[in-house]
C-alpha cells in the first residue's frame, strides 16, 4: 500500500455517532416494557451530490426542493429506524438534515425527530493507487476503491429513535474481497496480487449498529453493494456485487466460516446465534429480473433465521403496467418491485430490502410508491428508489 493511499485512507476511516439525547441518573429504576412496535426501513434517497461539500451546502438552508421531498416521503411513512443510501459522508449534514428537512413540517406532515445517528465512511471516491480498470491510466472514479468522484460519495447514514449501543457497533470497510470464504473474484488475473492486497469486499462498507429497542437489542446490518453492471466481460461489478450481499449471508450463519470476517477493530466472527437482526439496504439485486449475479439477492432472503415478508405495493403494479417495455418479460412479482430504473432497460426491480430475524415478528410492510391518482403521487420522482418498510414486534 502507498504511502499515499494510506494517509488517505486513516484520514476517511473514523466513523461518527451523533445524538441529542442525555441520560437522567435520577431517574427511578422502570420495569422492563412490554414488546416493542417497531417500524424499520430503507431509503436510497440519492441524496448524493457531484461534488464534496454539495450537500452540506444545499442542507445548509430549509429550501432545497429534493430534500424536502426526500424528509416528505420519511415523514409520510414515519418509520422508527431508518437506513438512507446514498447520502455522502458528511458528519455535519446529518444534523442539517435532521434539523432543516426532518425537523420541519414539509407539506403538511409532522416533522419527525431522530435523536441517535450513526454516519461513518465509505469506500467511494478513495484513492486506489492501482488501475482497477485496466484502461492503461490510473486515477478517477473508476481506479477507486469503490466507485466515486470522492472520498463518501454515495455513503450511508443511519437514523434512530432508539439508543445506538455505540461501544458494540462494528464496521467492515477494510475487510478485503479476496479474504470473502468463496470469493468469486474475476477470471484470468484480471486483479493483480499487489491490487487484491487492498481491495475491499464493501463498496461502501458493512455496518452491524446494535438498537436497544426496549429490553432487547436489534443489530441493523446496513450495506450497499455496488450495481451489478458498468463493467466488461469479467464481470468485476456483478461478481463483487454478489459477495457484498454473502457477506451477510456468512455474518447471521452459525459456523466456522464466520470466523474469516475481521472487522476494522480486528475482531473476527459473525453474529451470536440468537441475536436478533435486521438485514436492510439498497443490495441492487433482484432475484428474478436485472443483471446480477443469478441467485445473488437469494442468499440474503433465504439467510439463517430471516423473515421475507415481501413488502409491496399498488403503485408497483400500477406503474410496471404503464410504462410496459422490459417489465412485461420480468419474471418477478411487479407488486414487489422497488425501484424504477425506467425503460427500455432495466425496468423495475426489487433491490431494496427490509429483512428481519426470528424470533421477531412481522406485523405488516410495505413500499411507499403510491398510485398515480393519490395526492402523494407527486413523491414518486424523488428518488428512482422507494422507500421499503417492515413493522415489527420485538420479543
């Protein structure tokens, strides 16, 4: 590793919690509360921007029409613990967010307050040192670690009414591809030695955030693989796509395989038998229909203990019949698609997924894409990703 590319990369690698709350040491001990209601979702609200220090700037001010919308569409669904992809790492927008967007009735909606955070780094955007691409010149988006004009373009962020066990969170952005049990990575070398010794599996990161929901404890284990297209025939994209998504697979998965993640404290394992989870992100994989990796989003909803409650909707349904094209061929339910990548290719798509554990219990979900004749309608084009919600009982 360079000299070069390891200053960038302990300058990019803290991860930040934020809250608001303080805890009360006068307080009269309380009896454990009865099973929490809990509703969790994702988002990919492309609240990414060009540039670093965009964002920051268009939160700066309560009038940004995207974001507002964005905050709208989380107000309208309300739920109690949110993922959001595609948010650029940027500690201080988080609280412009939260306090100019969330915080502020937008249309008529009741503002809505996260007092716990969790932000932390991505891959994107850090400077490889290598030529990932093989187009003969080093440098740019494509020679970085993951995707990305910048350091955090396209991050993640985290938002909670609950506590966040911050001592207990875990984080995998330096876990390294070719360190995956069973790496599918590229044919023929197309990766050299000297560029898998710092190639990360997370093209953002793996984030397990331990929620102290009531009595119990919920680990939400965020991620967003890389789309699974934008490369050539060794299929760099699609493959390392498809091991973002069995990480998790192998993390909830009792067994000695679990043993090979190392985490960037250095802890090794998975998740305790047992524990509850939820797996939630924008995984840019459909099990039926789009270009991944075939069998991909199935290793997550066919994972160790998990719930697959297959959130819908009528405006799914609605719109792959309206705008017809390659949504007429799909083999996936349209009612359960998540995301409109528009016409003529891909179509719509489930990618988007809310996944609990047992012993949890699914008391309802859903995707918020309402149907062209409700008011509401006018928050479909906020984002080319719905947000995807799962109401929860946790016992």
């Amino acid at each position: 590793m360079s000299r070069r590319l390891l200053t960038v990369l302990t300058a990019v690698l803290a991860p930040v919690v934020l809250a608001t709350t303080a805890s009360c040491t006068s307080a009269p001990a309380q009896p454990p509360p009865a099973p929490e209601q809990v509703r969790v979702a994702t988002f990919n609200a492309s609240l990414n921007r060009a540039a670093e220090g965009e964002l920051v700037a268009d939160l700066s001010t309560p009038d940004d029409p995207q974001a507002r919308k964005v905050a709208e569409v989380v107000q309208r669904a309300r739920p109690d613990i949110l993922l959001i992809n595609e948010f650029d790492y940027a500690p201080a927008a988080v609280d412009l967010f939260r306090t100019n967007y969330l915080g502020l009735s937008q249309e008529g909606a009741e503002p809505i307050d996260y007092p716990h955070a969790f932000v932390a780094p991505s891959n994107t955007g850090v400077p490889s040192g290598f030529d990932l691409d093989n187009n003969g010149t080093v440098g740019g988006p494509n020679d970085a670690l993951a995707f990305g004009q910048f350091p955090g373009q396209y991050g993640m962020l985290v938002l909670s009414r609950f506590p966040i066990d911050t001592a207990a969170v875990r984080t995998f952005q330096q876990f390294l591809w070719k360190d995956l049990p069973g790496a599918r990575l590229p044919a023929g070398g197309y990766y050299s030695p000297e560029e898998l010794a710092v190639l990360p599996l997370s093209s953002k990161s793996h984030w397990d955030i331990p929620v102290r929901v009531g009595a119990q404890t919920v680990h939400v284990l965020a991620a967003h693989p890389t789309p699974p297209s934008f490369d050539g025939p060794e299929n760099r994209n699609g493959l390392r796509n498809a091991d973002e998504i069995a990480f998790w697979r192998l993390y909830v998965q009792p067994g000695d395989q679990a043993q090979a993640l190392v985490d960037d404290a250095g802890r090794r394992g998975g998740l305790a038998d047992g524990e509850r989870f939820v797996i939630l992100g924008d995984q840019n994989s459909d099990p039926f229909d789009g270009d991944s990796v075939p069998g991909a989003a199935q290793q997550i909803l066919t994972a160790h203990r998990v719930i697959d409650s297959e959130p819908g909707s009528d405006g799914a349904v609605e719109a792959s019949k309206l705008q017809g094209g390659p949504n007429t061929t799909h083999r996936g339910d349209p009612r359960l698609d998540t995301a409109d990548f528009g016409e003529p290719a891909p179509g719509n798509l489930r990618v988007d997924h809310v996944l609990p554990s047992e012993p949890m219990e699914v008391r309802g979900s859903g995707v918020f894409w309402p149907v062209a004749a409700d008011p509401l309608a006018r928050l479909n084009d906020t984002s080319d990703h719905h947000l995807v919600w799962v109401d929860l009982t946790v016992r």
